[in-house]
C-alpha cells in the first residue's frame, strides 16, 4: 500500500463525501480570464460594501508599527470598544476571525454527534457544513414562499434530541427578516438560539440587547458587510457571559489580527460617515428592486440586506450568471431545493445598478 494510499483510508468518510460551502470567485481570476483589468469587474457577489472600509482604517493601517506583535488573546480592549457601540457589557462579547469562525466555535461547543440542530431553510449554508462538520443531524424547517420563517413548524420540530436552533435575519440569500416577537418566541424553548445579523447595519432590527434577558440567546455581528472590512475577516458576538467564557477558551489564542483591531479601533470613531454609505445602500437596494421588477422573466423579492434575490421565472439562473460573468459581472445563482433558479444581486453603486441593467436587459432581449 502506498503512503498517500493509507492517509486517505484515515479520513473520515462523513466528510470525504461532504458537500462544502460553495466561495465565490476572486476577481483577479474573473479578470484574468476574461483580459480585463481587475478594477474593470464589477463584483456583486458577495455583498461586500462597494465603498470600502473608512479612510482612517487605510491610514491607521499604513501607519501601524506594532504588526509584528501578537494581539491580546483576551481581546480587553477590542471587547470594550465593541461594548460601546453595541452598548452591551464586554462580558457578554466575544470577537472571532470572522462570524464564520464564530459559527465553527458555536456549533463546536454545543453539538455531539447525533445532536439536531433545527435550520429554517433555505438560508445561509455554512449552517449545514459546520453542524455536519461536528456530527450533527439537521432538521430542516421550510420557509414560506416569501422565506418567512415558520416558528409554529419550527417549534413543532423540537424534540429530546434538539440541542440548537440556528436562525440569519436578515436571511442570506433571501433578505427576509424576521422580527422580534418571532425570535423570541423562539427563544422561549429555551433550545440554545443563535440568531445571524450579519445585515442588521442594513436593516435596523437587532435583538442583541436582549441576551442579557435569555440565558440561551446568541447573537453574531460582524464588520465584513456594513464597515467595509470583509478582507480583514472580524466578527464577533453577543452570548450569555458563562458561553462567553467558554467561547474565549475555544478560540485560537490570536484569533483577531493586530491589524483586524486596528481597523475596527478606526471604524468605530468614523461610524458617521460609514452609516451614510450604509445609507446610500440602502437607497441603491430598493432601486435595483424596482428596475429588476420591471423585468417579466425576473420575480424579485423585497430585502432587508444588501443584496436582492431573484426567482428567474425565464430562462435557466445559470445562464444568466454566466451571461453576466462574461461581462464582467459578477452575481450569485442558486439551483437547489427551495431555491430553484434564482439569483442573488449584491448592491454595488448607482453606476454597477447601471452596467448591471443594461446587460441584464441585452441578455433578456
């Protein structure tokens, strides 16, 4: 038998056979491949802040003379600025290399193998990879047609064996929100609930002041989308304070990158402008919504994020995406159960709703 030979035969099988999360591409590549320059592609697949991160970030950075440090592995000062903007108590605070990470670290601590774990789908994927990651069994609670989440359904769905409900709201891919009494309901099982708001910048309806009062509450936050910071991969969360010290003995020591703490410092003194832009977002979402809808081969659907999901009611979403990526325009398309055929539309500025228009109705003629 040869060597590489017997390090497969080790692998778990469970996660050989794993569907993983499905990135999308890197622009360098998209513009490499189609001869263009990478500033030409207009990247609207990701829901990244299409204006980047504050000018203080940039500047901070370059002038930052302690990289070669290793950050504080108890993260004392990032946890008491985040407590000022979040206006929840440092204890309750952990930051991780992204949300993701977070989600990893959540679902680590909380599932054995043959746990279930209850996923309102369809919704954000990572979901499904982490908890198969860790052994545990999902149970599937549909959406409604317009992705409202069922919370009779889901609390029908909770038996001996539940030992997490895993909510986004504002929902990934869909934009759907779901409101406070909903996710209180929810939390009223008292099943650990980790509720999502990688968009709440975006939507204004947070429950994070609420943790203190539920002892199984959760809520994850993050810079990527409304501060411009997905490239620095910095998120963090909100959890009972006895999760939250379990949570920081889970964590990688250095989790949070001395640069990471940097930009957030920075984003956090410059909150005024960035929510302008948040603004400007916001405005450019409920555009692309009303020019996609005067498509009739598209079915958008309203969104409390920063992107628009798209039922594509002619033709296949596949063609679509592609049609655009030979543009240079990069989206999302989904052909999976409860997300047949559709698309996913970051917003990018007025002038990418503008190229994004122009192709989407050469492609539809």
């Amino acid at each position: 038998m040869g060597v590489s030979e017997g390090i497969e035969g080790k692998v778990r099988q469970d996660l050989a056979s794993l569907g993983g999360y499905v990135p999308s591409k890197a622009p360098e590549n998209v513009a490499r491949e189609l001869g263009l320059r990478e500033e030409d592609i207009i990247k609207l697949d990701d829901n990244e802040n299409p204006y980047g991160c504050s000018p203080r970030v940039q500047q901070a950075l370059g002038n930052c003379t302690y990289l070669y440090t290793y950050p504080d592995a108890g993260q004392t000062e990032l946890r008491r600025q985040l407590q000022e903007y979040i206006g929840v108590d440092a204890s309750y605070i952990v930051a991780d290399n992204g949300s993701d990470q977070l989600i990893d670290n959540v679902l680590r601590l909380f599932l054995e193998p043959g746990d279930e774990l209850i996923n309102a789908i369809p919704t954000f994927d990572i979901f499904r990879v982490r908890a198969l990651v860790y052994g545990g069994k999902l149970v599937n609670v549909p959406r409604d047609e317009d992705f409202v989440i069922d919370a009779a359904a889901i609390k029908a769905a909770v038996n001996k064996n539940t030992k997490m409900i895993v909510l986004a709201t504002p929902n990934n891919p869909t934009g759907t929100i779901t409101h406070q009494p909903d996710i209180l309901e929810l939390a009223d099982t008292g099943i650990p609930l980790l509720v999502d708001e990688a968009y709440v910048e975006f939507s204004g309806e947070t429950v994070t002041k609420l943790v203190n009062q539920y002892k199984n509450m959760m809520v994850l936050r993050t810079f990527s989308k409304w501060a411009g910071l997905a490239g620095l991969r910095i998120g963090y969360g909100v959890f009972p304070p006895k999760i939250a010290e379990y949570l920081m003995k889970l964590k990688l020591p250095y989790n949070v990158s001395v640069a990471a703490r940097v930009a957030v410092r920075e984003t956090l003194k410059d909150t005024q402008n960035l929510m302008s832009k948040v603004k400007a977002i916001v405005a450019e979402r409920e555009r692309l919504f009303t020019e996609l809808g005067k498509l009739d081969w598209l079915k958008p659907f309203p969104s409390q994020a920063n992107f628009v999901f798209c039922h594509v009611l002619k033709g296949k979403a596949s063609d679509i995406q592609q049609a655009l990526h030979d543009r240079g325009i990069l989206i999302r398309y989904f052909d999976l159960p409860l997300l047949q055929n559709s698309i996913r539309i970051s917003v990018g500025k007025p002038e990418h709703t503008d190229a994004l228009l122009k192709a989407l109705r050469e492609i539809g003629s």
